[in-house]
C-alpha cells in the first residue's frame, strides 16, 4: 500500500513536470461514483471481518457488534457494491460511531 502510494505521488510530481520519469500504474484504476459511511446501530465491541481495498458486494457481512457477555450480535452489512475505503480500528464503539466508508461503484447486474 505504502508503495503504491509513492509512486502515485511520482506520477504525479512527472505530470507536473516536475521529474523526468515516473513508474508506470500496475493496478487498474476504479472509479467510485459515490461514498458512504455505515455506523454502528448499538454500542458494543466491533470486529471487522474484512479491510481497507477490499471489494465488497450488496448485503456482505463486513463485522459483527457484539456485547463481552454475548447477548447480542449485530452484523454489519453492505448497503451497496463497492470498495472499502477506510475502516475503524477500535474495538469498543458507541451507536452511531463511524465502522467502514465505503466508495460506491455501479456494478452491472447479469
């Protein structure tokens, strides 16, 4: 990730003009129409089933908000396909705390 980074930075320092060569892009390009958040609908401890790059399809579990004594569980899901952009890292969250954001893509059903 920290690679492809950089050198997203060296392509764009080349299409500045600014250096006289750059790496070329390996990993394809995708375009996210749109973004979204998912919160959390209960306070409790969250674990992440999936993590940032990931693709994702329309009702995927992406975690589970559990109690410590295990009286309920809540699964996270896909609202929509896309790619996850970022994601919480701590454990304990309260309801309405941000867990994933997620970029938007259309997806063409067969």
């Amino acid at each position: 990730m920290i690679e492809e980074g950089m050198n997203g930075a060296l392509r764009l320092l080349h299409s500045f003009n600014m250096i006289k060569s750059a790496p070329v892009q390996t990993i394809p390009k995708v375009e996210c129409s749109k973004n979204y958040w998912i919160r959390a609908k209960r306070s409790g401890i969250y674990n992440s089933v999936l993590k940032s790059g990931e693709f994702v399809t329309k009702g995927d579990i992406l975690g589970v908000i559990t109690d410590p004594f295990g009286e309920f569980k809540v699964n996270v899901r896909a609202q929509k396909p896309g790619f996850i952009l970022g994601h919480n890292n701590m454990p304990v969250v309260n309801q309405g705390d941000a867990l994933l954001h997620l970029g938007h893509i259309d997806v063409q059903e067969a």
